[in-house]
C-alpha cells in the first residue's frame, strides 16, 4: 500500500463540511440549482456540491488485488474471475482472481506500434458483452508508425481461450482521432451502451478549433458499431456527409476521460477534465454542444485560450450545461463507474469518479425526476481519500465490486471496493 499523505485543507474542508451536517445544511452550494459565473470571463456552468465525509455509519472494504503495475490505465472483465489490465507503456496483463492473491500474467500481443507519451499510450479498453465467450475486447491506444506518431484509434481484439494472447481482427475499428505528439489530452476510454455500441470520450489534443468541429473526432464522445467501425444506429449526424460527424454523439469537449452508463435508464455520463478549474460531470445528450471552445469562436485559431468557460453559455446559449463542476481547484477527474447491486444497499445507483490530482473518490448522487440530469451530492470515502495516491481506472467488476487502478507511476495497485 502506499503510505497515506497528509493534506491539511482537506481535513479542513471535511470537518466544515460535518459541522455543515451537524447543521443540518444541504450538501450543496447556496444557489446550486442556477447557474455561477465561472473564472476567466463570460458563460456559465453548474454549481459544485460540497464535498462531504461518508455517510454515517458507512464504511468500505479496500483491498489490494495484485500489484506491480505501471501507470495501469483500465480494466476490463473478460468472464469469470478474469479481467485485462492495460499499462500506458503498451503491456497488457491478464489478472486471475478477484480478490487479494490475483495472479498476473503478460498477455502476448503486438503492441509494437503504441505511442506511449505524456497521456498518450495504451489507453482505455473495454471487453464485449459476450468476451466470456467471444474473447472479443477493444483498446483506445496512440498509434506511432516509424517513431512518428499518427493517430489515436480503436483496435478490436480476440483474446485466447487461455487469456494469454491475443490478436487483432480491426486495425484501426476507427482511426484518424488526431493526437499531440506530446500526448496531451488524447483521452480515451471506450464503453459499450445498453444497445451495445461503443461510446468513446475523446480529447481535443489541446488545439483550438476541435472541439466545435464536428468533422473532428477530437473533443467528443463517439457512438460506434463495434462491429464495423461506422456509425451506431440512430446517431445524431447520421444523414452527415462527413465520415467522422457520423460517429459523434455529443461534441464541445476538451478532454473526456470516462462514460459510464446508469444502470436501470441507460444514460450515460461523462467525466471531463477541465483547465486550471471545473472539471465536468456531464450527461451525455445525442448531438449536443458542450460549450468548450478555447478558439473564441475562430477569434484565436493559432491560440489555445484557456481562459474560457468549460461551458460557455454566453457563446453557446443552447451548450449542455454540466451536471456537476468541480470548481477551483480541479480534481482530474478520470475513471467512472455506476455502483449497483443489493451488496452495495443504499449506496446503489452513486456514481463512482476517480480523481488523479485530487487522489480520491468521489462518490455522487444523480438526482430523479426534475433532477434527473444533475448530480445532487457528493460524498468522499475516507478510505479512498489521499491513501493510494492517483486513482485513474473505475470499472464495476462482475462481482459487484467496484475496481480501481493508481496511477503514480511505479508498483501501481489493482484496488477492490465494497461496502463494508
């Protein structure tokens, strides 16, 4: 385990945030319902709950499933007690067993081609409803050809029946996402829907004028037939003449980290990084505008102004507003995943956010009915907050755990989580 860090102005914020309780105050902001003018000029975004401690009487089980990784990206479970671990370096491991005492094992394929650089490399991977049987599983990696990079881009895979290889069979599923040969904001993290296409958040490589140009597959999220490449049944900019507006849900994103779906409504929401402040949860609208234009409307196409809202309503009266907002400072938030099953009581249905820079959990509460598309509380786990350093990849095991990943670089840790 990595020694636990002290962080002074969290527990101060904690304990203001008990003393609010023992108030009786509302988890959230004064006003949290309208919208707050953001720093760095006009626009708007929505308001941040506060953060508070783990609701009385309500602890977790973290416990290390296997360890020895670096900069692990993402988990995906390929049937029984089987899951694959991608490393950012290009190493794909096979893990054996849910709990503590997993056994590791390299997988054997050819990575030769990734990119691995800054938040480039092998990136997010997510294995097919049926994997337990196809072994069918898909990648999101930076892709380099002569040392050079080219692209970020979708591979499907086949797994062996032993997990201990595997091949590709679509290279690239879908290609052409652009890069930044520094790998700044390339995202990416794919995830099947309740139809069981592909959803995949996108970053807009730090250059102006993506985000807002839908002919782009940088600064979105995707929806993509895994079977082919092309465009998901009844996508937004189906009738498009443009290949790439084809595939895109929503766009306007500066760098998408995670989408994960709500068990019981198939909505799917997104985690998005922000600049110096605001870091997003969004609900992920087919053919909306998320508002992140750091071009200023083609005012500064050579510049890279980050200055703007994430959500400019002031230029985008129409933009998606997010369903949470991290204020300032930002958190980083990562990986995403929806805690369901009767194991987890009333703690079902909260969204589970990994945090990088914050080094924490957050654990939120979507609203219902009129809130529906809002996230209405926020929790922060003690047991989660600062004791494993960076937490990127957030998965809900077939267990019914929830499986995180650190991400400081060297002996990483696979983390299991359950409620006490």
């Amino acid at each position: 385990m990595i020694p636990s860090r002290p962080h002074p102005a969290r527990a101060l914020l904690a304990l203001a945030a008990l003393l609010a309780l023992a108030l009786g105050a509302c988890s959230e902001q004064p006003g949290a319902g309208g919208v707050a003018a953001p720093a760095g000029g006009g626009g708007g975004r929505a308001a941040a709950p506060v953060p508070t401690s783990t609701p009385a009487g309500t602890t977790l089980r973290v416990e290390t499933v296997a360890g020895g990784f670096a900069n692990p990206w993402d988990v995906a479970f390929v049937g029984g007690d089987r899951m694959l671990v991608t490393q950012r370096d290009g190493v794909l491991s096979l893990v054996t067993g849910l709990g503590p005492g997993a056994r590791v094992a390299p997988v054997t394929a050819d990575l030769a081609d990734v990119y691995a650089r800054g938040e480039g490399g092998l990136m997010g991977i997510a294995a097919a409803p049926d994997a337990a049987t196809s072994g069918s599983f898909v990648t999101c990696q930076t892709h380099q050809q002569d040392g050079r990079p080219v692209d970020v881009r979708l591979v499907s895979w086949r797994l062996s029946p032993d997990g201990l290889r595997a091949d590709r069979v679509r290279d690239p599923l879908v290609g052409g996402l652009p890069i930044n040969p520094s790998g700044r904001h390339s995202g990416c993290r794919p995830t099947f829907d309740a139809e069981g296409m592909l959803l995949v958040g996108t970053g807009d490589t730090a250059r102006a004028t993506i985000s807002q140009d839908r002919g782009s597959l940088g600064g979105k999220v995707l929806r993509v037939d895994p079977a082919t490449g092309g465009p998901a049944p009844g996508n937004p900019f189906a009738g498009s003449g443009s290949a790439a507006e084809r595939l895109v849900s929503g766009y306007g994103h500066r760098n998408v980290q995670a989408v994960a779906v709500q068990p019981g409504t198939g909505r799917a929401w997104s985690a998005e990084h922000g600049p110096d402040v605001d870091d997003e949860i969004n609900v992920v609208v087919p053919g909306g505008n998320y508002g992140w234009d750091p071009s200023q409307g083609g005012e500064t196409p050579g510049g890279y102004d980050e200055s703007v809202p994430m959500t400019d309503l002031d230029r985008f009266p129409d933009a998606v507003p997010a369903a949470w907002s991290s204020g300032d400072p930002t958190e980083a938030v990562s990986g995403a995943a929806f805690l369901d099953g009767p194991a987890w009581g009333d703690m079902a249905g909260l969204l589970a956010v990994s945090a990088q820079k914050g080094e924490k959990l957050f654990l939120m509460r979507p609203g219902t009915d009129g809130d529906a598309s809002r996230i209405v509380g926020v929790t922060v786990p003690p047991e989660l907050d600062g004791e494993f350093g960076r937490l990127r990849g957030a998965r809900l095991g077939p267990d019914g755990a929830l499986y995180l990943t650190s991400d400081n670089g060297s002996d990483d840790v696979l983390l299991r989580v359950t409620r006490a």
